[in-house]
C-alpha cells in the first residue's frame, strides 16, 4: 500500500487548481454547470406539472443531457489533472472518445444495481411469507438493506473515472481496475466520500437558507422575480461547477497516489 495523507492530496489539488484555473474554470462552467442549468430546469419543470399528467413534464428529460454533459466534464478533468499538459480540446476530446466505454459502464453498474435489488426484494418477500408478516412492513427495512449494497458500490467505485480517463480498457476491465484500487485505500476513501457529503450538505444548506433568503430579498424590491430566478440558478451552477472541478481533480490526484500515470 502506497503511503500517503488525504491532506497531502488536498494540497496538490488546491496547487493544481490555482496553476491551471485559466484553463479548468471554463471547462468546468460548460460541464459541471451545464449540467447544473439543465438539472434545475428539468426541476422547475416538475413543480409546475400537471398531478394529474401521465408521463410528467418533458423538462425531466433534461436530465440524461445533463448527466452526459457531466460525465464528459469529469473525464476531461480528470485527464487534465493526470496528464500534464493537456490541453482543453484534447481532454474533451479524449472524454468523447471514451464517453461509450464510460456509458457501458453506466449499464453495467446500473444492471447491477437492479440486481441486487430484485435478490433483496424476493429475499425479503419469501422471508415475510415464511414467517407470516406483512410484506408492506417489511418494505422500509428493504430500503435500508439496498442503501448498503449501493453505498459501498459507489465507495469502491470512486476510482472509476480517473480509470475511464486515463487507461484505454474495456468496460468490464475498468470496473475491475478500479474496484481492486480500492481494496487497500477502503478507508481513505471512506473518509473522503463522508467529506464530500459533509460539504455538499453545508453547502445545499447555504444556498437554501442564506441564498435562497437574499434572492427572495432581491425579487422583492427589484419586482423582476423572473432574473432573479435566472440570477440565483446561474451562481447555484457557479458554486457546484467549483465543487465538482474540486471533487474531480482530487479523485484524480488520489488516484495518481495508488497507480502512478507515466
């Protein structure tokens, strides 16, 4: 096992933010904030439809775009963070090359997922019948036993982009690769994720209470509630732009850690 400290990590991502934010700000408001803008939308689209509407609001949709827009922008950063030198356009171009292996891996995981959701749900019904209980009471502990499985899916997975970004293998190799990086750094990486959502928490509180409450503010005595909305939905992409390039590079950066990149 490679040694090494999460805040020695932190240091080379702040370091490599601030020598290469000409060329990562930009990429990071046309992916991570995109993606953001389009999410939102698809959002305000669901509040304003129809109970009643079969199929709900087409804005939902937004949100494959959206997940596209941002994978790409993950790929690119993290290429740029390993690769020193790299450009803008070849990083992007780099990611659209790689975006079907990376979708291919998507499914995999996704089909996964459904899987061991499918065991535990039938697992669970047999078991409720065996004993003679009701299957709607146990429905709420089923959801706590798939949160499990997913949460540490998603914690052994955490190396998968800078994988997809920089390693020219297939589907099934990348999710390998990343899955075997994983096994001696479990704990690194736990720490990590807990971070990731400590912030995301504080900062959705932020932007909820102390944003939210300023641009309610504004509408009122400006009476343009419409560009305020535009407003808030324009810094709320800036401030999760900055969040996921820092979240990006330093998942790349811990992984340089554990396989150095030539």
């Amino acid at each position: 096992m490679t040694a090494f400290s999460l805040g020695t990590v932190w240091e080379e991502t702040i370091a490599f933010m601030r020598r290469e934010s000409s060329l990562l700000l930009p990429v990071a408001f046309a992916t991570f904030g995109a993606s953001q803008l389009l999410l939102d939308l698809g959002m305000q689209g669901q509040e304003t439809v129809d109970p009643a509407r079969i199929g709900g609001s087409p804005q939902a949709f937004l949100a494959v775009p959206a997940m596209l827009i941002m994978l790409i922008g993950n790929l690119a950063v993290s290429r740029m963070a390993l690769i020193p030198g790299s450009s803008v356009g070849e990083s992007l171009l780099a990611a659209l090359r790689r975006m079907p292996t990376a979708l291919l891996v998507v499914a995999i995981i996704f089909l996964i997922m459904v899987g061991i959701g499918l065991i535990v749900v039938i697992a669970a019904t047999l078991g409720a019948m065996a004993f003679q209980a009701d299957p709607k009471a146990v429905a709420p502990n089923i959801v706590m036993v798939l949160i499990i499985p997913a949460f540490i899916v998603m914690l052994r997975l955490m190396l998968l982009i800078p994988v997809l970004a920089v390693e020219q293998l297939g589907a099934i190799e990348s999710l390998r690769r990343a899955w075997a990086l994983s096994r001696d750094h479990f704990l690194r990486l736990l720490a990590v994720l807990m971070i990731i959502l400590m912030i995301t928490t504080l900062l959705g509180i932020l932007q909820l209470f102390v944003l939210g409450s300023l641009f309610k503010l504004l509408a009122f005595a400006t009476g343009s509630a419409q560009i305020v909305l535009i407003l808030e939905a324009l810094v709320r992409a800036a401030i999760s732009s900055v969040l996921s390039l820092a979240v990006t590079a330093y998942l790349a950066l811990f992984f340089r850690r554990t396989a150095p990149v030539a």
